[in-house]
C-alpha cells in the first residue's frame, strides 16, 4: 500500500456521487476515509479502489454527533490528519404537495441534508485548526435545486439553499485557519435518485419530460480538481450539469 499524498472524508461513498468521488480521489493517491450508512457498500467501494489505494471503512450515521465525532476520530488515528471533507451525503422524500409532506418527511431530509454537513464541517475544523500543517478543505455537494426549485420538492430545495449559507459561512470563518470551502452544484448526474429522469418527471409547467443526464466520471474530476488546488486557491462555487437539463430558463 502506498503512502497516501493527502487524506480526505467523503460522506455517502457507498453509492452515486460518494462513491464516484471516493473512488477518484483513491486513484488520485489520496488515503480517504468512506463515510455511509451501509457498511457492505463502503466495503465495496473499498475493493473497487486502486490496488495500492489507502482506505478506511467507517459505517457512520451523520445525523448523530457522536457517530460523526468517531468517524473524524477514526481518521485522525489512522491517517494522522485531514486534509479534505467532502460533505455528499444526502437524501430525499418523494415529491409530494407541502400540504400533504409529513413532519417526519422534513426532518428527515433537514436532519441528513443540512444538520449532517453542519455537523461534519464542526469536527473538521476541530481537526484542521489543529494539525500541522495547519488548515483543509470542504467541499460542499449542493445542487441545481440550491438556486431553483423542482415541483413539489420543498425539503429538500430548502435544505440545498441553506447549503449555500453554510459553505459562505465555512468560507468566511476559516479563512483565520487556513480552512478553504467551495461547492459544487450538480444538475442530473446520472445516480440511482436520477434514474427516473429517464422515464420522465413533472416540470414547472406541468408538463411530464424527459431530461438527460451527465456522466458521473464528470462529476469525480471536478471535484478532484476543486480538491487539487493549493489553499490559497477556491473554487467557491462550481455548476456541473447536463447540458440540455431545463435549469437556464427553468420554469
């Protein structure tokens, strides 16, 4: 195994973008920490890495502050420091109309979405403030949804612009640290919650539309690349997204 360049904590690597990230960052020579409720699918990711890949398997529940703080807790003793956070981990309700949305529903996708980032990027700086050298990235998965929404999608459209407050928010409190955050807004990368595209989904008009769908090996490099760049360096904001998806123009 060889000794890993950098060391990252990717949330969700399981399955979709996590995964995808996780798996370009190990071929990048990172040693990553694969964060996910479902440990067989972290252990999978793992095998999929490079054969000289670094990797930790740390079955973690992000909504639950002791769950996380062993997950950063994990990596500190394995790798010795933290050099990148990518907060992906994320889920969603079926669209519903608001009247008809649960309670559960909400909280459930605020507490993973929102609550779950917050709560990572908290021991992050724990940790980045504190190693030597001093400082780190996060890197927050937004969304198209962080700036408009889809019919019927309050939850989690309210999650992805908060989103956005948090990664301003990390940006400006860490840059007395040496802590750098940016995020990338994804529109329709092709995952197992994008599937349905295919068959066609509601519009703002009312309308039932096909839509594309963006490879996700697009989605892995920008990351790496908002990754990659020295700390005195941040991509604030990145839009990777099909090109022919209703967003410009949307509604």
């Amino acid at each position: 195994m060889s000794t890993p360049t950098k060391i990252a904590i990717v949330t969700g690597a399981g399955s979709g973008i996590g995964k995808a990230v996780a798996l370009a960052l190990l071929r990048e020579g990172y040693g990553v920490a694969l964060s996910g409720r479902r440990e067989a699918l972290l252990e999978q990711t793992a095998a999929e890495g490079a054969p000289e890949s670094s990797s930790l398997v740390v079955q973690t529940d992000v909504t639950d502050p002791d769950s996380v703080a062993r997950l950063f807790k994990k990596t500190q003793d394995a790798f010795g420091r933290l050099d990148l956070l990518f907060n992906n981990a994320g889920i969603n309700v079926p669209g519903v109309p608001i009247d008809e949305l649960s309670i559960e529903q909400w909280r459930s996708v605020v507490d993973v979405n929102l609550t779950g980032a917050f709560l990572c990027t908290r021991q992050a700086f724990v940790l980045m403030k504190n190693q030597t050298p001093r400082g780190g990235r996060i890197i927050n998965n937004g969304s198209i949804s962080a700036y408009v929404p889809r019919p019927n999608s309050a939850p989690y459209t309210a999650t992805k612009h908060a989103i956005t407050g948090l990664t301003k928010s990390t940006s400006l409190d860490g840059r007395r640290h040496d802590i750098a955050c940016g995020q990338i807004d994804i529109g329709n990368a092709g995952t197992e919650m994008t599937v349905r595209m295919a068959k066609g989904v509601p519009q703002a008009n009312g309308e039932i539309a096909v839509e594309p769908l963006l490879d996700l090996d697009h989605v892995a490099r920008a990351v790496v690349y908002m990754a990659g760049l020295p700390l005195e360096a941040n991509v604030q904001f990145m839009t990777v997204m099909a090109t022919k998806m209703p967003f410009i123009g949307r509604g």
